[in-house]
C-alpha cells in the first residue's frame, strides 16, 4: 500500500503542474516587452508617480494657472453679443454654480444669454441623439417626465423617485438663457450636463426639447408663447 | 437530486405566489373604501404638479410626503384653522402660512433649503384632497409587482472562455481515483487467486509496458508543444481579463435592466481618442436621488458618496473636503505601440461597443471580451464593410466612389481604404 502511495507522487505533481497552468482573470498577465505596453508617458487613466497637490495619484491634472481654453474669448462687454463668444467656454468662465448663488445666476443667466445657434435640421437632429443619449433616462422620449428611471414600462415606479416636469407646462416659462443654465448647472433633483455636453451640444439639445415641447424654435424668449396665466405661474417661479 | 431540487423550487414559488395572492387581497380590502377615481385624479395631479420634488415614500428636493396629513394635525390648531387646513394653506401658498406663523410651517420652512412652489389659482381645494388622498395610498391600486425589473441581467461571472484550474484538478482527481481502483480490484483478483491455490505468474504491470510508456511520451510531448505555442500566442494578451473593481458597479443593472445608453455615461467615445471611465459627477446625475441599490443596498452607492464628499443625510457636498477618486482598474489596455481611436470608429465607422465590448449590457463585472490581438485587428479591417454611400467622412475618396458606380469593386472593406497598411495604426 505505501509503495503504492509513494508511486501516486509524480501523477500528483504532474496533476500540480498541469492545474497551475490555468490563466487568472484577475491579473492582466505577462507581456513580452514591459517597457514597450507600458511607456514612460502617461496615457490615459493610469495612475501617475508623481501626487497631485491633493494627495492623489490622479494622471488627470488641472491645466497650468492661466491657460487658456481652446476656443476661448475673452469676458469683454463689447463681444458679449458675439455669438462666437456665446459659444464659447462662457459659461464655464463667467457663471457659478453654488447652491447659494443658483437662483441669482439662474436669473442673470436668463438675461444675459441669448441662443447663438441657428436653427437648422442638423442642429435639431443631433440636439435629438444626444437627447436620446442624456436625456431620456429621466425626461422620456416624449419629454413628459416619464423615463425609464422614473416610470417602469409595466406602470411601476422606478428607482428615480422625482419626476421632471412636463417640457410642455414647464419650458414655455422659461427664458432660452434659463434652460441653458439649467442643462449646465442642473436644478434640484436633475445634474448638471454642462461637463458631458459642449456648448453647442447643449444649444442644439435645447433646440430638439422645444421642438417636442411645441414651441416655435426662434422664439428666444418666454414671453411670445406664454400667456396671461402662465406670465403668473412664472412670477411665481422666480420667487422659488 | 435534480427532481429533488425541482420540487423543492416549485415548492418556494407556490407559497411566494400565495402570499403574493393574500398580499394584493389584503391590500384590495384595506383600501376598499378608497375611491379610485380620486385616487387616480390626485395622481395625476400629484405627477404633473409635485413629483419633481417630491415622492410620496422617498426624500428628493423636498421631504417624503406620506404621513404629512398627520404631521400636520400634530401642527394642532392655530387662529381658529386645523392642521389639515393650514396644510391647504401651505399647498396653496406657503409665504401665507409662514407670514401668519403657524409654528409647524416655520419649522418646516427652516428645516429645507429649497423652497416650494406656489400653487394658488392651479390647484383647487378639492384637487389637494386628491393629491393627499393618493399620497397617503400610494400603493392602493400599485401596478402589478411583475413590473419590477430583475435584479441584474444575466450573470456572466466566469471570465474568457478558458475552463477554470478547479475544473483540471477535478479531472485529474478522478484520473487517479480511476486508478487506484483497477488497482484495489487486481490486488482482490490476486487474494481471491491465492486462495483458490491458482499460482499465476507475476504478471507486468500495464505502466511498465513499453507500448504504455510511449503512447505516455507522445502524448506529453503533444501537449507540451501545444502548451508552449498557446502561451506564447496569449502572451501580452488580456482576454478574459476580469479584475475585482473598487465599486461593485453592474453593467448590466445600469445598461442592461435600465437600458441607460453606453455614451451617457461614456461620452468621449464618440468625442475623442480614449474613452472615458465616467467621473462621480456623472454617477451623481442619478444617485443624488438613487441611494439604494437592488443587490447591495445602500453600501456601494456609499462609496460613491464617500469618493466625491456627499453627505446623503443633508443632501449636500459637505464632506468635498475629504473627497478621493475611485481608483478604478483598467481592463482594455493597448501597447504604446498601436493607435487607436474610438471616435474615428464610433463616429466615421459607426461600429456598435458590442462589437469590440461584447455583451457589457449583460455582464454584471465586466470583462474583456476580445483577444484585443493585432489578428483581430486586422480580421475585422479585412470583413467589415464601410458604410460608405452616404457617410460624409467617405466624400473625398473619388477613386473609390468612381469605382463603386463603374461596378469595378462591388464593396468597401476598411481594408480597401487602406485600414491594413502598417502606418495606419503603428507610427
């Protein structure tokens, strides 16, 4: 019997060989030429030697002090009606957002700017892809507020216990500057867009949500569609 | 065992449904008295007037609203109003209960940044006995419990294609358990034998036979070799590479349940070179309102609040100070060698992510799913066809536009736009 035990031992260390053989997916596993997969500079998302001021190992760094955005235009009182200034980094440079300070820039915001873009069909067809994309989720197709997130297919509720409003009800009341702050910085319960979508980006997906709300496009303000009633509901509004 | 199983499962499901039969029955004869044509009208007004702000059984901008009625005839009378009333007041305009100081409105008026609306002249009297009827019942008359989306797509746990170590040791365990069988049963042969007074000559034992011993050569150098070629080949390759990630974060919760588009949250895809691992802010989007997760509850989501500094009890960004990024892990990793860009393929190739991803919208930790190999590069250079008639990347390539409507090519491969010159991708 021990004889025969003792002749199992290569059978099992073939067995060990063998089962070691088998990859890990939890390692990436080896490579041919470190330095050549892994350069010196860094790319993308991944973690870099040096800490940040914050302690972090983050390869994403803030640009130097007084760099310039591409595309930047300079705050000036005479190019402020210039579109190319209104589509510029503006918004990023010139608005703040704060939960203090949300009401007071919402209001300035929906003075102050004014839609740059022209209303075509490709701006109004991609404004609805990249609708389809952000938007959906919460606001629906429609725009009724009924998202996946919010209302279930079968009629439950989702996980996303606020409804947005109805762009029908709601988007007449609004200054088109008042939307774009909004897509930017976000309200309440709805964030901010103002990091996944460029200027013009936001531009054409207000563009595509007036469409579905059925507000004529170059209305530029809320005063033309709304009426007696909704003028009230806005006052309102503003006192929120 | 199987049967066994069965039954047992049938079992679960038969006493899942009876309780869900005497659940809705309870539910239909606790609220028998409510009136479904109110209920339903303070619904409607509920979801076009109040539920971007409030939920009747959750916090958002304003507080849950369930029990205010109560809470509100705790408030006591005051000049000569119940509880009740003053809570119309508010609903109605809620500066006139603030400026009359009913004492609960004030505290409810400090105790929220955000502050309400105004609905006098949109809601009448009656409409707010609606809306606070459905809000006490929300649950009255709830859609069936079918409509619940399962918790996770389908579960895709075991990494590539590769078999796990557990599954060769287990093959071999039963290799030697084979073994030392035949050996038991011919030690017995030989005992019932010797008993019997049959003397046998000692006979060769099978692994000490030549022809044994070189079918075992041959086979050891066959799989040896094949061994050899196969790690070689995957050398530097990530297929099936499926790392523990900091956040159990599920694809197919997120793109597979709740159908949420793959550029929502990765949208330099279709921007630029990388694409992105979406910061928190993006992730905030959402679970500033989600704080509870179908699987894990509340304590995934809490890492996500603890890495951008949310305090979800004030609903404010009060702890930004102590903030740190999740340190996710990269699964696709190309040598600095090869360039590639996913917007060029996103945008001009319009290729799907499920073509180079797999299916992510099923997986609940992701993979990689392609061997990410210069072959399979090329494989998919040489078959794909260009969407090329009406994509104005394509305009300037004359030569071929000329040569597709002279018939002299009858289709455009990436590869007959130049996608398997070595310069493309290596420079």
């Amino acid at each position: 019997m021990r004889n025969q035990i003792i002749k199992l031992i290569p059978v099992a260390a073939i067995a060990l060989i063998l089962a070691s053989c088998g990859r890990d997916a939890k390692t990436p596993g080896r490579i041919y030429m470190p330095d050549m997969t892994y350069s010196n500079s860094y790319k993308a998302y991944v973690a870099s030697d040096v800490p940040t001021p914050e302690g972090n190992l983050m390869s994403a760094r803030y640009p130097a002090a007084k760099t310039i955005p591409y595309g930047y235009i300079p705050n000036d009182s005479a190019v402020r009606s210039n579109p190319a200034y209104l589509m510029s980094y503006m918004a990023k440079n010139h608005y703040t957002h704060s939960a203090e300070k949300w009401q007071e820039e919402f209001d300035r915001a929906g003075k102050e700017i004014k839609d740059p873009l022209a209303y075509t069909d490709d701006n109004k067809s991609e404004g609805a892809r990249l609708y389809n994309i952000n938007c959906t989720p919460c606001h629906g197709t429609k725009g009724d507020g009924a998202g996946q997130l919010v209302e279930l297919p079968g009629g439950g509720d989702g996980p996303f216990t606020s409804r947005p409003p109805d762009y029908k009800t709601r988007l007449p009341l609004e200054n088109d500057g008042n939307i774009f702050y909004v897509v930017s910085y976000g309200k309440n319960m709805m964030g901010g867009y103002g990091f996944q979508l460029s200027v013009k980006e936001r531009w054409q997906v207000i563009h595509y949500i007036k469409s579905i709300a059925g507000i004529n496009g170059d209305d530029n303000g809320a005063g033309a569609t709304a009426s007696a009633a909704t003028d009230k509901g806005k006052k309102d509004d503003k006192k929120k | 065992m199987i049967l066994e199983h069965h039954a047992q499962a049938s079992k679960k499901l038969s006493l899942t449904t009876l309780l869900t039969v005497f659940l809705c029955l309870g539910m239909l004869v606790a609220h028998a008295e409510i009136d479904k044509a109110k209920w339903s009208e303070g619904k409607a007004l509920f979801k076009s007037n109040c539920a971007a702000c409030h939920n009747p059984t959750a916090d958002g901008t304003g507080p849950a609203l369930k029990g205010a009625t109560a809470r509100w005839d705790g408030g006591g009378s005051y000049q000569g109003k119940t509880g009740t009333q003053w809570l119309h007041v508010w609903i109605n305009n809620w500066h006139d209960a603030v400026n009359a100081k009913y004492p609960y409105a004030v505290a409810m008026r400090s105790s929220r940044p955000a502050e309400m609306n105004v609905f006098a002249g949109v809601l009448k009297d009656a409409d707010i006995d609606n809306i606070l009827l459905y809000v006490e019942n929300s649950d009255a008359f709830a859609a069936p419990a079918a409509a619940a989306p399962a918790a996770g797509g389908g579960s895709a746990q075991s990494g590539g294609n590769a078999p796990g170590a557990s599954l060769y040791i287990f093959v071999l365990f039963l290799i030697v358990l084979v073994a030392i069988l035949i050996g038991v049963t011919n030690r017995l042969d030989q005992i019932i034998d010797e008993k019997k007074g049959i003397v046998t000559a000692p006979k060769t034992r099978f692994y000490k036979k030549p022809n044994f011993i070189v079918a075992v050569i041959l086979v050891l150098i066959v799989y040896c070799g094949y061994a050899t070629v196969d790690w070689g080949v995957h050398l530097g390759r990530q297929q099936g590479y499926q790392p523990d990630q900091p956040i159990k974060f599920s694809h197919a919760l997120h793109a597979g349940t709740h159908k949420i588009d793959c550029q929502y949250c990765h949208q330099t895809a279709y921007k630029g070179k990388n694409s992105n691992i979406p910061s928190l802010n993006t992730c905030m989007n959402c679970h500033k309102n989600v704080s509870k997760g179908p699987k894990y509850g509340t304590e995934e989501i809490a890492k996500i609040y603890a890495a951008v500094g949310w305090d979800p009890a004030t609903k404010t960004y009060a702890n930004a100070a102590s903030a740190k990024p999740v340190e996710w892990v990269r699964i696709h990793n190309l040598p600095d060698h090869v360039y590639f860009n996913h917007s060029q393929h996103v945008n001009a190739g319009k290729v799907q992510c499920q073509t180079c991803h797999g299916p992510v919208e099923t997986m609940d930790q992701v993979y990689q799913y392609s061997p990410l190999s210069m072959g399979w590069c090329i494989n998919c250079h040489r078959q794909t066809e260009v969407q090329f008639a009406s994509n104005n990347y394509y305009s300037t390539y004359e030569k071929i536009h000329q040569d597709l409507k002279n018939k002299t090519i009858d289709k455009v491969t990436v590869e007959t736009i130049g996608g398997t010159e070595c310069q493309k991708c290596h420079y």
